[in-house]
C-alpha cells in the first residue's frame, strides 16, 4: 500500500479516530445489561459515527488522489478532436458552410492531450507541450497529392490541451495550416492530418494521431472591381490631399473585403484617378462624391464591376465611408478612406457589404435604416483571417453593423454574399 | 431624332428633399442604367411638354450609408431616363411626395474648349474651357477622354469649375485621342471636342496583389504570389505569360497566383508580364526568416 501524503495524515488521524470509536460504541452495544433506552441512543450514534467515518474516508480519498504523483508510465493520449477548414467563417462544427475554390484556406486541428490524471509534463496539469503535425491534400479525381504543409503556429508547435479546455475561439488551441493555392483548386480535397509531439514523431501509444477528412470547394466567379482614386481638393484647401496609390488601394481590397468575404479573388479593372472638388467635412460632400462617381460611371464606355472610391484620411472629415446596397442600381458604388488599420479595413468590406446588397445589421443600436432583419448583431461563427492567421471568436460585432473592431461577417451575411456575385 | 438619355444621381436626405447631381444629356444609356418598372421605391421622373405629361420614367433609389452617421433613412438616386426633345418641364415625385421641379431652359451652353493639345500630349495638363449660357441658367462640367473612336471614360467628376487638371500619364494612349468637355444645365447639354493628339501608350501595367512590398514570410513555407495585370489601351487583353522571379532563389513559377517557399533572406520578387509584344514587370521586396527553431 502506497504511504499516505503528508498533506493527508491529518485526515487519516480522523479516520482512524471515528474508526476507533465506532468500534467502541459496537462494543457497548453488546453489552447485556443495556436496558431499551442505552441501546436506542448508542444505536443513534453509531448511525451518526457510520456517516461521519463515510465522508472522512471521502475526504481522505481526495486528498490522496490529489496530492499523489499519477501513475507510471506518463505519456500523452494525443487525439484530432476536430478538424475546421475555413477561409473567412465556419461553422463550429461539421464544416457547414460552402467553400470557395482558389481561395485562400486554413485547415485547425484540433488536438487534445488525452490526459486527465493530472500529470505535468511542463505545460501544466493534463497538458503536453511541443505538439506539432502535418497535414497532406490529395484531390480525389487526380490522386494528386500536396504536402506535407507544416503549422504556422509560432515555433510551429502547440501546447496540446485536456478536451474539456480547448476553445475555437483562440488562434493558440488549434495547430493551424495554411494550404497551397494548388491544394484549393480542386473541386473536393481529400485532408489527412497527422500529429505528433516533436521527438516522438514515429511512435505509437498515444504520441502521435491521425484523421481524415474530405470537403467540397465550389467555384465562385471572380469579382470585378474599378478603383476609383479620389483626389481631395476643395478650394479652401491649402494643398489638396492627393489620392490613395493603386496599391494602396489592392491593399486594403485584399485585407478588408477578400479577407472577409467567399470570394476567390478580384479582378482590379483600369483605375480612375478622378478630383473631387465637394467638402467632404459634411455628409452632403460625401453623398455628392457619391453621386458624382456615379456619375461618371455612367459617362465611362463599358463601366464594369464595382465602382469603389478611396479618399486618404484628412482631420475633420465627416465620416469614413458611404455607399449603398446594390438593390436595382445600375453600378454598386461606394467611397472609403484608406487607412492601413483593422477599422478601415472592417470599413471597406462593410460599404461592399452594402454593394452586395445587404444592410445593416443593427449592433451598436444606432445603425440607419434600412436593417436587415437577415442579420445578426453579432457573428455566430468562428471566424478567420486567413492572411494574418488570427481567429475572430464568435460574439465579434457583425462587419454590416457600426459596433467597434473587430467586424466580421456572421453566417448569414458570408451565405448572402456567396449568392449574389457582383 | 434619336432618344437621348439623361443621368439622374443624387440623394434624398431626411428632409425629403432632392439633392442631384447636374444632369447630362448622353447619346446611349449604359447597359442596366434604365430602371423599367415603377416601384414604390423609385424616383419617379415625369417629364412635360408645354401641355402635358410626355413621359413618366423610374430611377432607383437605394438606402444610403453615411458610415458611422446615425441618419434615419437617407436615399441613393442613380441612373438615366430617356429625354424627350420637347421637354419643357421635369418633376421627380417620390412616394407620391414631389420633391423638386426643374425647368428646362430653351437654350443650350455655349462652349468652347481652349485647351488645345500639341501633337503628342503627356503629363499633367490644365485642361481649360470657357462656357456661357443664353439664359444665364449656372452651369456644370464633367471632362472625358478617349483613346480611340469608340471608348470614352471621364477624367474628372462633375464640377462648376472651368477647368480640370488631367494626368495624360495615367490614361491610356493611343494616336487619335481627344478630349471632351460636356456643359449642362442640368438637362440641355453642349459638347466639345478636342482636336486629336497622340498620347504615348502604356502597354502592360502588372501588379503584384501580395505580398505587400516590405513583407516578411518564413522561409520554407509555401507563400502565395497573387499578381494580375491589365492593359492600359486594351482592358480586354488577357496576359500570354506571368513569370515569378526571386533575386536569390531564381525562376520561381508561371502563373498569376503561385505558391512559391523562399529561401532565408532578402528577396525582390519581380511578376513579368507579356501579352502580344507588350511586357511590364512589378516587383515588391520580401524578407523571408528562418524557420521556427526547433524546441530543446
């Protein structure tokens, strides 16, 4: 028999204390010449003395269980729990929701440590540190395979947690793998994942483990678009603000709209790089802007896709952005300041919403009309910049909404926008 | 005489008034321009001769977001409706509301470019005009280029100035290309065409959509190379060839999105495009880090 803790031996005093005396009463008890009454009250207290000895031993049973080293040997019980494949949003389970071919995906893995014991390996109690993998693509139609593709998770390992611990909602609970464009261009992928503690890469019993998976990528046309490059030079302007770059404009197309939405890439049509003369330090100056880019949409031969304005940031500007659902107008248009922060970023994706055809969703409380009864306040999906690598944990303000960064879109806005190229 | 067509942009603020863009006369109305039923949500704009209705067209008007501006229920208004020649009178009714009345001037802007290019124009150049009109009615002015017969697209938005600055480097070339400056009333408009010039064509312009210029990757990992390009004088063109380049790995793929692992260090990365005889190259700097190290 193992010695009892040090921790416990006050317990195992009471134990054996109440073990004593719950001896002694049964002596008692047989004595003869007890009358009714002695042997009804020593009756009662052994009752009483039963019960006590039962929750000590529970006690004991603890604190031993607790203040035991688990039992030998200690290796970890890896598992894939899970494996999600997302481009912008997921569903937290069974990959619902469409992907899009020859867009940019990353395959989570989740790994559990299988351990419950207790056992510290370095990491903290049931965790096990140094858990990496791999993970292989095969197109089932050609039998081309891709990989292996190693996690871009910091050092390329996680800490493998207890199942009960591991939440979507965080970047650092999945092994995280961004695949090749050739691995995305097929129309169904074969995923095999395969994960190991480093060192331990070719043994069994729980060191390593494997699942596969397959999932349907769909096509999706590509989306056109036509920068509109807005000089600011209203005439009490000292020196105008001059307009955003092209790559200024490619940059925050790629991380605010592309990142947010199914959509496999856009095609950027001529740019335009036009002055407007209105005092964007009102809302009339920006619905001017507006309608005068629309304008000269409709004044340009062949106009084609999007028609999407970018202002530079000036101090004193009235807002950031202004744009209108599509509905039935001839070309979807919008006006956003270029900025090279998440909120810009959330901004330019949010007036496309409004291309697309969607309005706000109301989170903030003091969204315009029209709201859209389509959509939730907030997301209800896992969300991924795929480029950045970065989860946005569900409970994020809904990207159609005013509420504060980071915007993201909900199921519905990311199945809405899937439906209704531009 | 053939329909012309006149643009109808603006918006309908809270006040339930009617703020529009000054309207321009075009020959042909842009595909999907024309709303064809009257909704409960359209503008509709009647249009009058000196007796009566000749005409009663939609326009699409659309929820507006002023970003972060709570507003209740601001409209969009864009699109075109055919111009009957005998107008005298527009009305633009909104949900059974008329929001405005303009009335049509009898005569047109008289206009007269005075920019006058040389044979080859490139740069930056003030293009200037001088405008009047018969009726003293204000006038309005948007500029547009053509590189060739039958493509136009507008250089400027629509402005009271007389005069738009117009950089020849940032538009398509071609050897008979014109300018044109369209007056309006708001309704009568009055064009004017430039003499042809030559402007030095463009060709190519690739671009590389990521990585950003100054990235930094890990090495050895599979990165993606998206690059595109369109054709300044033929945005129809498509590319033959898109080369990736490194300065320190050499041929990296063909392709406008490869994958491509960069060996450790400091890599200009050029996309050569070509298309016909027309080549142009992008190129973007991008610093590729070692590896994670490996754990003890």
């Amino acid at each position: 028999m193992s010695p009892v803790p040090t921790q416990c031996e006050s317990l195992e005093a009471t134990v054996q204390e109440i073990r004593d005396a719950l001896r002694a009463l049964a002596e008692d008890m047989a004595d003869p010449d007890l009358g009714p009454d002695e042997k009804a009250a020593i009756g009662v207290q052994l009752h009483k003395a039963r019960e006590q000895l039962q929750r000590a031993e529970r006690d004991l049973d603890r604190c031993i269980r607790d203040n035991s080293p688990p039992p030998e040997p200690v290796t970890p019980r890896l598992e894939v729990g899970y494996v999600q494949v997302v481009q912008t949003v997921q569903s937290p389970r069974d990959n619902e929701l469409r992907l899009v071919r020859n867009k940019q995906t990353v395959v989570r893995v989740f790994v559990s440590s299988g351990m419950t014991n207790g056992f510290d390996a370095g990491a903290g109690p049931n965790r096990w540190p140094g858990v990496s993998g791999e993970v292989r693509v095969t197109d089932p139609a050609t039998g081309f395979t891709t990989g292996p593709v190693v996690p871009f998770n910091p050092g390329g390992s996680i800490v493998a947690l207890p199942n009960a611990e591991i939440s979507q909602d965080y970047t650092s609970h999945s092994l995280n793998f961004r695949l090749p464009l050739v691995a995305v261009s097929a129309a169904r992928l074969d995923i095999n994942v395969r994960v190991f503690v480093r060192g331990h890469e070719n043994d069994g019993g729980g060191w390593t483990a494997e699942r596969s998976i397959s999932v349907d990528l769909l096509s999706r046309p590509e989306q056109e678009i036509t920068p509109i490059l807005l000089m600011a030079a209203r005439l009490d302007l000292p020196v105008p603000i001059p307009a955003p770059t092209f790559n200024d404009f490619l940059r925050i197309l790629r991380r605010g709209a592309l990142a947010r939405f199914p959509i496999p890439f856009f095609r950027a049509r001529r740019p335009m790089t036009l002055v407007t003369l209105f005092d964007l330090r009102g809302s009339f100056g920006w619905a001017a802007t507006l309608a005068a880019v629309t304008t000269a949409a409709l004044h340009t031969t062949g106009f084609r896709g999007t028609a999407a304005g970018l202002v530079m940031p000036a101090s004193g500007n009235a807002m950031g952005g202004i744009g209108a659902p599509r509905g039935w107008l001839f070309v979807p248009s919008f006006v956003t300041t270029f900025g090279a922060d998440v909120a810009s970023e959330a901004l330019f994706a949010h007036e496309m919403g409004h291309a697309h055809g969607l309005n706000h969703s109301v989170c903030r409380g003091d969204e315009p009309w029209l709201h859209d009864a389509r959509l939730p306040a907030r997301t209800d999906a896992i969300g991924m910049h795929a480029e950045d690598g970065t989860v946005i944990p569900r409970q994020s303000p809904e990207v159609m909404s005013y509420c504060a960064e980071p915007r993201w879109p909900s199921i519905a806005t990311y199945n809405l926008i899937f439906d209704t190229p531009i | 005489m053939a329909t012309r067509y006149l643009t109808v942009t603006g918006f309908i603020p809270d006040d339930g008034t009617l703020v529009l863009d000054t309207g321009f006369l075009m020959e042909q109305a842009p595909v999907g321009s024309i709303a064809d039923v009257i909704t409960a949500d359209a503008l509709v704009v009647e249009s009058y001769d000196g007796r009566g209705i000749v005409r009663r067209d939609p326009v699409a008007t659309s929820p507006l977001c002023l970003h972060d501006v709570p507003t209740f229920a601001q409209r969009f208004v864009a699109g075109v409706v055919p111009f009957a020649p005998e107008t005298r009178r527009l009305r633009f009714i909104y949900q059974d509301r008329v929001l405005r009345e303009m009335d049509i001037p009898r005569n047109a802007p008289v206009l007269e470019l005075t920019w006058q290019p040389v044979a080859e124009v490139a740069g930056v150049h003030s293009v200037r005009w001088q405008a009047d009109h018969p009726d003293g009615e204000p006038l309005s002015f948007i500029v547009l280029y053509s590189p060739s017969a039958d493509e136009w697209q507008a250089v400027s938005l629509t402005q009271r100035e007389n005069f738009a600055v117009v950089d020849f480097d940032a538009l398509p070339g071609g050897e008979s290309c014109r300018v044109r400056v369209l007056a309006s009333d708001g309704a009568n408009t009055t064009a004017v065409n430039s003499q042809p010039f030559q402007v030095p064509r463009k060709g190519l312009r690739p671009f590389i959509v990521y990585p950003d210029d100054g990235a930094t990757v890990t090495a050895g990992v599979p990165i993606l190379l998206d690059g595109q390009a369109f054709h300044w004088e033929d945005p129809e063109r498509e590319a033959d060839t898109m080369t990736w380049r490194s300065s320190v790995d050499g041929q990296l793929g063909e392709g406008n999105r490869i994958d491509a692992a960069l060996s450790p260090g400091l890599h200009e990365i050029v996309l050569t495009v070509e298309s016909g005889d027309d080549r142009g190259e992008a190129f973007v700097a991008v610093t590729a880090l070692p590896t994670f190290v490996e754990e003890a």
